[in-house]
C-alpha cells in the first residue's frame, strides 16, 4: 500500500514538474513579450533580466491603437479567420460524417492520410503555391487566401467532427431515412442539428488557428491594406524604425487579445463539447 502510494505522489510529482516546465517554457517568451511592450525605448536595451520595468509606460499600445492600419489588420484577420473556419467546415462536416456512418474499403487508411495532411507544414509547399497562384494570378486576393486556409483547417476538423458524428446513434438517421429523407436529407436536418455544439467549438478552434497564420498570408498577400494582423504588426518596425522593438510587442499583445479572450470566454463550453464527443465516440 505504501509503495502504491509513493509511486502515485512521484507520478504526480512528475506530472506537476512537466506541467510546471511547459508553462515557463510557453509562458516565459509571452510575458517577456508583455515586459516589452510597457518599456521606453531607453529600457528596452537594458541588459538585466527585468520582467517590471522601473517606468512602465502605456505609449506604445497608444501608438499602436492611433495608427490608421491598426483596425484594418483586425479586420483582414477577422475576415479570413471567419472565412477559413466557415469553409473548413462545409467541407470538414459532409467528410466527417462519411467516415462515420459509410463502411467502405479503405476507411481506415484514408482517414490516417487525412490526419497525415495535418502533419505537413506549409513551408514544405508554399513555393510551388506562389508560383501556381502566381500564373493564375490569384495574388493578393482574400478569397484564394481563404481557399488555403481551408485546406490547411479541414484535416483536423475533419477528425474532430468525426468523434462528434460516432455520439449520434446511427438509428436516427435509419429512421429519418425510412420516413423518406435522403443520406444527405438526414444529414443535414437530423444529424447536423445535433452536433451544434462540436461544430462551434470546431468553429472556434479553427478560428484561433487561423487568426494566427503567418506564412500563408507573408507570402500570398502583399498589398498593406489585405494583410492580417500576424503580418501588419511587422509594419510597424519599418514605420518605428528607431523604437520599433517596444512598438512591434505592444501590437503583438494586442493582437494576441482577440484569440487569449475568444478562448477564455469558451473554455467551459469548447471543453464540454470535446469531452461530450470523446466520450460519446
């Protein structure tokens, strides 16, 4: 009993000490980030490990707010976000729900490939992309922007929804079938309805995702006034050239804000909803 009990205090020792270490590891560049931002340019070079500086100041977040492409760079990831998560979606949910209810050969292996896709970066394909957007030109366009997004998004909502669709008992869609309706019928007005819940959290995921994409717009977009908001902070090193590293960490915190609450707001219903859909498949 004993030995029981220390083996358990030790796993959770070790448990608290992985957790402890992912948090400075993730939290230690983000509060560094956050010290930046409320320094004068005179304390951004100081070379002692100082989170506080000794006069914090607000400038910088008000130089960021009063620059005229501010809001613009909001709303270009607002629409792309949307854009992506909505379109990941439509084709993530029809697939999602064919792996679940269709038994064909190749089930299995085709939906490890669709997990697979998640694994490959888009730096491994972004060259032949420019290029191929490059001769169709389709450069510097929201709409064939969005369009990568949603390659890039569908894989996971795909697996995720998936889980949601194997907590539906099959025999609703037997019976909506009976009744008259189509595979696509029962689909849409029975199943679909029933895994609200997943979809938004799939929706916002997907959302907090895309709001964070960096190379697909560096490389597609060029024209500041279709950049998103990981791109256009980069701006303002080129207009602050000589107090840019305070400018640039006060965009970068706010444009972490909008995703930081998004998640905070939804945590308890995103991790009901995806604990409700593991269970359930």
């Amino acid at each position: 009993m004993r030995s029981r009990k220390a083996r358990g205090r030790i796993g959770d020792l070790l448990t608290y000490l992985v957790f402890a270490a992912a948090l400075v590891f993730f939290g230690g560049p983000l509060l560094w980030v956050l010290s930046l931002s409320i320094r004068t340019q005179q304390e951004v070079y100081i070379t002692s490990l100082r989170l506080i500086p000794e006069t914090p100041t607000l400038e910088n977040y008000v130089e960021v707010l009063y620059s005229a492409q501010f809001s613009v760079f909001l709303i270009n990831s607002l629409k792309l976000s949307v854009a992506g998560s909505v379109g990941a979606l439509v084709v993530a949910a029809p697939a999602a729900y064919a792996f679940s209810r269709l038994d064909f050969r190749g089930n299995s292996a085709l939906l490890i490939g669709v997990l697979a896709l998640q694994m490959i970066s888009p730096l491994v394909v972004i060259i032949p992309l420019y290029r191929y957007f490059a001769r169709l030109n389709l450069l510097d366009s929201h709409i064939s922007t969005s369009m990568v997004y949603i390659a890039i998004l569908v894989p996971l909502a795909t697996w995720m929804l998936k889980g949601f669709f194997d907590g539906i008992p099959p025999a609703l869609d037997e019976a909506a079938m009976v009744d008259g309706c189509t595979r696509f019928g029962a689909f849409l007005r029975v199943v679909l309805p029933l895994i609200l819940p997943g979809l938004t959290s799939v929706f916002v995921l997907t959302a907090i995702l895309a709001w964070g994409e960096f190379i697909v717009p560096y490389i597609l977009l060029s024209q500041p006034s279709l950049l998103p908001i990981s791109i256009g902070i980069l701006n303002f090193q080129g207009n602050y050239a000589q107090t840019s590293t305070q400018v640039v960490a006060a965009g970068g915190v706010l444009a972490m804000l909008p995703a930081i609450a998004t998640f905070v707001i939804l945590q308890r219903f995103i991790v009901r909803a995806l604990t409700s859909g593991a269970i359930k498949g």
